[in-house]
C-alpha cells in the first residue's frame, strides 16, 4: 500500500514495501522529480539500504567467525514494513527482525523510517534499535534517484552536479566484486562549486565518497538549482546512475561496501556502526526541492 501527504506545494508518496520514497511531486512547477522506476534501467525509486550499504567482498561477511550470504545493499529494501503513524506532515514505517532476516542478519533490531513534508523539503529518519543481548553491526544508507532531464528538449550532459568545495576525491568500484578499489584515487573536475554531468560519468558504476559530502545538488541547464541533497554527519557518499539512464543519485550513506580484498569480521570492517544491547541509533538527511 501507498501512502502520501501533501502541502501547498509539493506532495511525496511512501510504499509500505521498503518504506520507499516512491513520488516526490512538485506542485508548483507541475513535475514528478523522483525517478519512477521504470525497469528498462533501475526499477527502484529511493531504496534504503539496511544492514549493508553495497556489496561485501565475496557476496558474504563474517561474524564470529560464521560466513552470513548478504547481497548487496542488504534486505530492508525488499521487506514489507507496518505502517505504525501518518499525520498531516509525517509517514512512519517499522521493519523488525524475523525468522527470514536472521537466517542473513542475526542481531535482533527494530528499524523505524519517518518521511516528514516540510515545504519544500523532504526530511527521511532512521531510528535504529538493537533488541537482542549481544553488540550489533551495521550501515545504513540512502539511495534516492532523481530525474534528469527533467525539462523538455535537454539532455543529461546539459546539467551539473553542485557541492560546497571545489576539492573531491572519489574511488570507483572493482567490477568483479562490486567492492571499493581504495588503491586508486580519482580527482573530481569541479571548478566554483560546479562538475557538469559528463556522458560518460557513471560508465564505470558508482563514483563512492569518504569524508568530503555533506551536501550535494544538481542545477538546470541554465545554473538555476533543481534539488540538493543535506546529510551533515554522514561520512560517506555515492553517485551513480546506469549510463544513458535518465536519472541520478545522491546517496548519503553512514558506512559503505567492502574495500576490495576485505576478509576480516564484520566488528572490524572499517567504518562498521555498532550498538550495544538496547542502545538507539538517529540519523536523518534532507532533500530540497529548489
């Protein structure tokens, strides 16, 4: 089932399955700006990705020395979630362990997704739970495709992406394992805040950012901004579309994919979150319609 609010403005759809951002749809301009899914080239729309953000090295990680099958970006974005609130302004979505998720994931947890519609800005929070009696492991990220083009007669090339420096750096993805290849640094052509979207950006999958992101935005064919995307707090960060695709990501992520060659236990997985028995985890990112 779907779920959707609305202002005087802007009005954003929720699945239950996933808890999937699934429209945002600008009032005042008249446009759907989320990508719609169309399986030609990415059937999702804003997947959260729980326990795992990306790929583990091998399709498998180790805890206490057990190997767990974990495919990439985890489960939570193909589970049915219960509608626990809705109010004028608010969606909320629980996701809770079962028999099915331990077979892959054996901690015990609650996951709660709220999606709140303030003006123009779309806030999504997560409030993780660990309910068992052993420390709990995980990532946790966002995946929100946008359209673009979005405006008759342009192209994709005809826009740019936005950031608040001019000094990136980002590693690309080893194409057998889907795994970050860290031995390996490319410089991001951004000049006044600017890196227009070349053609051939994504023809090597995701562009993965550590430690530099905490806003991004993408600006109209003329340098009018269309969207950005705030994350403060989250130390990792993705961009991809498929190539030739008529969208593009902005993906704020708190931990990310193996680094190629990783073996070790999970615990030690650089940039792994833990919580304790009972402890609580917060974390939200915002997306601005301009």
């Amino acid at each position: 089932m779907n779920h959707t609010i609305q202002n005087e403005t802007m009005s954003i759809t929720v699945a239950d399955h996933g808890a999937e951002l699934i429209s945002i749809f600008d009032q005042k301009n008249s446009r759907e700006v989320l990508w719609q899914a169309d399986p030609a080239f990415w059937a999702r729309h804003s997947p959260i990705l729980f326990p795992q953000v990306g790929m583990s090295y091998g399709g498998y990680y180790t805890h206490q020395g057990i190997r767990y099958p974990m495919g990439q970006h985890g489960f939570a974005r193909d589970c049915d979630f219960t509608l626990v609130q809705q109010t004028e302004n608010t969606i909320v979505h629980r996701l809770t362990d079962s028999e099915e998720t331990r077979k892959k994931y054996p901690f015990s947890f609650e996951l709660t997704v709220t999606h709140t519609l303030c003006g123009r800005e779309i806030s999504v929070g997560w409030h993780v739970v660990n309910r068992g009696t052993d420390t709990m492991y995980f990532t946790i990220g966002a995946h929100p495709a946008f359209r673009v083009p979005v405006l008759p007669d342009t192209k994709q090339s005809d826009y740019s992406l936005q950031f608040r420096t001019d000094s990136l750096q980002y590693y690309l993805l080893d194409t057998d394992s889907g795994t970050a290849n860290v031995k390996i640094q490319y410089d991001m052509p951004v000049s006044d805040g600017s890196c227009p979207i070349a053609a051939d950006m994504f023809d090597k999958d995701a562009l993965v950012f550590d430690n530099q992101i905490d806003w991004a935005g993408i600006a109209m064919p003329d340098g009018t901004p269309y969207l950005s995307v705030s994350c403060e707090g989250f130390p990792n960060f993705g961009i991809w579309s498929k190539p030739n695709a008529p969208f593009v990501c902005l993906e704020p992520w708190d931990g990310r994919c193996d680094n190629t060659g990783y073996a070790g236990e999970l615990s030690e997985k650089p940039g792994i979150l833990s919580l304790a028995p009972q402890e609580q985890y917060d974390k939200a990112y915002q997306i601005t319609i301009h």
